[in-house]
C-alpha cells in the first residue's frame, strides 16, 4: 500500500522560507501532489510532480526526486495567510485514482 | 478552474437518522467521483470511489451498507449515512477529476459537508 510521512508541524516568521518535506512508500509510482487546507475549508491543489525536478508556481515550489521516494514543498515569501495545513499525496493506484494522504504538515506563520 | 459543489455544507441530526450528502460537478462532467472523511486535526481518508453507473468501490473497513453511495448521472454522486451514531460525525468531502482538459492531475474538492450526530 502506500504511506506518507511529513512533519506535523512548522512554524515560521512572515518573509520567511519553509520547506515541508514528504517521503513516500508506493507500489508504482504515479506522481506526487501537493495541496493546501485552511481550517474547515476544502483542500485546494498547489502542484504536481511526476518527474524529478522543481516546479515553480509563484511563491511555491514543489520538488520531487523518485530515487529517494523524497519530495518538498517550497513555500517562499511567507504571508499570514499562508497559516494552513499542507498535505501530500499520491494516487491509490494509476493516475487519475483516488488520492492517498500524508498526514498532513500544519504551518503557522506570525507576524 | 473546474468546480465541485457540496450540499448540505453542514447538517445536525439525531442519532439512528439518516442524512444525504450530494456532491455536483458544475462544469464538468465527471466519471468517477470520492468521497473522503476528515476528523479533527487529521488527514483525509479516502472511504470510496463512486463509479458512474455502477457500484461504489469501498474501501477497507468502511461499511457499505452504512455508507450509502448513488453515482447516478455524470454531474452528481451522493453519499448517504444511515442510522447514524455520534462516531460518524465528521467532515465529508467529495473530490471529482475533470478528464476533459489539462488539469488532468488535478482533483477538485468540494467544499465539504460537516456532519454532527447528536
């Protein structure tokens, strides 16, 4: 099956840079995705990496590397509004499956 | 971006009654839908899949006959908790694909149904 592990928790100043990190046990690899949760809100998509590499979306970027079963998200130039709970995730099975989550990185940004 | 819709966002009911959740793709037509439940302070998990014009895929230790799932046209999946008791209150969330542009990695949730058993 798969599983996720990511830090519980993270807290850093505004301006600031965090880097959450995932690392992963999948039998197949199908990508690595990356979505953001405000509390009692939905989650919403950051990103996706299906091979090694960065991706750059604005302030974040995600990071994948498949030899290590390692992946990271890259939040830069923090805001308040950042404050949230980030999870990765992976397909259950091919792509386009349900997706499998960590247990989710709760980050708090202060003034 | 593609939008998924939730009804009720939130519902309180006795326990040993039943509560329907209803999950829209608005603008897209989606083939197959989930349907996930969040605790408090935890993560996601799926429960199942719900396959337009056939049966739901459950997964591990989720109880079919509870949780009810109907996926009966391209545009709707509903999921229904039947008799239920103050351990299945929860956040319920349904996430859709929509296969017909370039979002194809993406999932798009829906808002979220917070269900509180009484």
């Amino acid at each position: 099956g798969q599983s996720l592990e990511q830090p519980s928790e993270v807290t850093a100043v505004e301006g600031a840079i965090v880097q959450i990190n995932c690392t992963y046990q999948t039998s197949g690899f199908y990508g690595l995705s990356w979505y953001q949760q405000h509390d009692g809100g939905a989650p919403t998509f950051l990103s996706y990496n299906a091979l090694d590499g960065l991706e750059e979306t604005g302030r974040f970027s995600s990071f994948l590397s498949r030899s290590d079963s390692y992946g990271y998200l890259l939040l830069q130039e923090l805001q308040m509004k950042d404050s949230a709970s980030y999870f990765c995730a992976v397909p259950s099975g091919q792509a386009g499956t349900a997706l499998i989550f960590g247990k989710g990185t709760t980050l708090s940004v202060s003034s | 971006g593609a939008v998924v819709s939730q009804h009720p966002s939130w519902v309180i009911c006795k326990s040993g009654t039943s509560v329907k959740i209803e999950c829209r793709s608005l603008d897209f037509q989606a083939t197959t839908m989930f349907w996930y439940r969040q605790f408090p302070k935890q993560s996601l998990m799926l429960m199942a899949t719900s396959n337009e014009g056939s049966k739901a895929t459950y997964e591990q230790g989720v109880e079919k006959d509870k949780f009810l799932i109907n996926h009966a046209s391209l545009t709707l999946s509903t999921l229904t908790v039947t008799s239920a008791h103050p351990e299945d209150s929860s956040f319920y969330i349904c996430s859709a694909r929509d296969t017909s542009g370039y979002t194809y990695n993406e999932q798009f949730f829906g808002p979220g149904t917070r269900l509180t058993v009484l």
